[in-house]
C-alpha cells in the first residue's frame, strides 16, 4: 500500500502543535507495518537551514490557482528512513508565520493542488492521500474534480477549532470550483462562509480523531464547534484512534 501523507507542518522542520508531532511519528510506525508511507508539507522559510541544505530538488511546473498560473518545486529529502516532499514556492511560503496571514485561502488551496498535480515529479502516485486538519481540506475535492476516484483520502481532525473560514467569494476568487455543487450545506458552506475543515469533512472517504471519546465529543452541540450535526450524519465513517507515543523521541 502506497499512502501519501499530507500535512500543513511535521516535526523536526516545522511544529506548531501535535499535528507536527504526528505528521513525524505515525510514518514511521506506518512503515514498520510494510507500508509506503510518504510526508508532504509546505516549504516554508521558516525550515532550519540544516535541513534545507539535506534537500534535493526533484522538479517544478506551472499549476493553475486563483486565475493564474503558479511555480511549484518539489523537493525532497530522506529523514529517519521517510522520504519527505516539500511543496516550494516563495510566494506563499517565504513568510514570518506558517499559518494566519491574511492570504492563507489561496496559499492552501495552492498546497491542495499542488499535492494531486505534482504525482509525476515524485514518481508517487499513492493508493491513500492521508490529509490533516484544515489546510488539506480541499484534497478530497480537487481529486474529484480532476476524476481521480482510484485515489482514497482519509481526513483526520486534530483541532476542531481551527476550520479554514473564509468568505464565500473565494469559491470564484481562488478556489475556481462550481458553487452550486460545494456551496451547499453538505458541502463547504458554513453559514455564509466556507470552511476548508467540513470539504475535507464530507468528501473524504473517511474521517479520523485522535481518540475515540474525541470523535464521541465532536458530535455533541458543547465540542461540535457548530458540526456536530455533520458528525452525526457521517457517523458510519467516522473512527477515532488514539496518538500513539513515539518511544524514540
């Protein structure tokens, strides 16, 4: 099984929080278990020079975003046995924060599209797209525009807190998708706005937690942060699954 791990930051190039640490443990324990487990993130500025100076670039095109066409590089380097892709554009990534600036729509949706439309750069064309949190919230619906059903995507929550609002403009703006089809309310429509977080919610394959009495938490009106409703209705592909502990760290 070829699974391609998708996240807005890994630890030891960038952490804000326990993504970070996941994005850095869970591949290992996944490839212990025989599977082809590869990490994803942005290239931001913010990258230890060390490690900058392990990478290799491995190739670059134009890709489409927000009525423009954008430079993506890919490049890459291998870490405790897991090949790390990094999504690289100065643009969007040369920045003094990694997350909170006021284009973060058009900077996630690039990294969305970026992630399908670079599989022949890396030479990886994985059988899973495993996304996290708000900033891949968009994968599961870029692969479907594209019709790249034979691609899964798990989408797994680690703050509900933080969903990727923004307001509906951007849908023609920078996301180019159709709104009568996403700006729905099983879609990415929240309220007036959208919300990153519920696209990866909804058209996912499957939804994850980090533990089950958080995916229990996330259906009640208290800890749903306004879905818990969704939860409730994608129940039957909803799980939780407890954080491991990384031993080696």
């Amino acid at each position: 099984m070829k699974v391609l791990f998708a996240a807005g930051e890994a630890w030891p190039f960038v952490k804000t929080g326990g993504l970070g640490d996941v994005a850095y443990s869970l591949p290992k324990a996944l490839k212990k278990e025989k599977i082809d487990v590869r990490v994803i993130l942005p290239k931001y500025s913010a990258i230890p020079d060390k490690y900058k100076e392990m990478m290799q670039h491995l190739g670059d095109k134009q890709i489409w975003v927000a009525h423009h066409n954008e430079y993506v590089g890919i490049d890459y380097c291998e870490l405790d046995g897991i090949t790390y892709y990094f999504v690289d554009n100065e643009r969007y990534f040369n920045r003094s924060r990694i997350y909170g600036e006021g284009d973060d729509c058009e900077r996630f949706a690039f990294f969305s599209k970026a992630i399908i439309e670079t599989f022949y750069i890396t030479g990886f064309e994985p059988d899973i797209i495993h996304c996290n949190d708000w900033h891949t919230g968009l994968v599961p619906i870029y692969l479907k525009e594209r019709g790249m059903y034979n691609i899964k995507t798990i989408f797994t929550i680690h703050n509900l807190r933080f969903q990727g609002f923004f307001y509906n403009d951007v849908i023609e703006k920078t996301l180019e998708i159709d709104r009568g089809r996403y700006f729905v309310e099983d879609g990415i429509k929240y309220y007036d706005m959208i919300s990153f977080l519920k696209g990866g919610v909804v058209y996912s394959d499957y939804i994850t937690t980090v533990s089950d009495s958080y995916a229990e938490e996330i259906k009640t009106p208290e800890l749903g942060e306004g879905l818990d409703g969704l939860f409730r209705k994608f129940d039957y592909k909803l799980k939780g699954i407890v954080n491991g502990i990384d031993g080696t760290v």
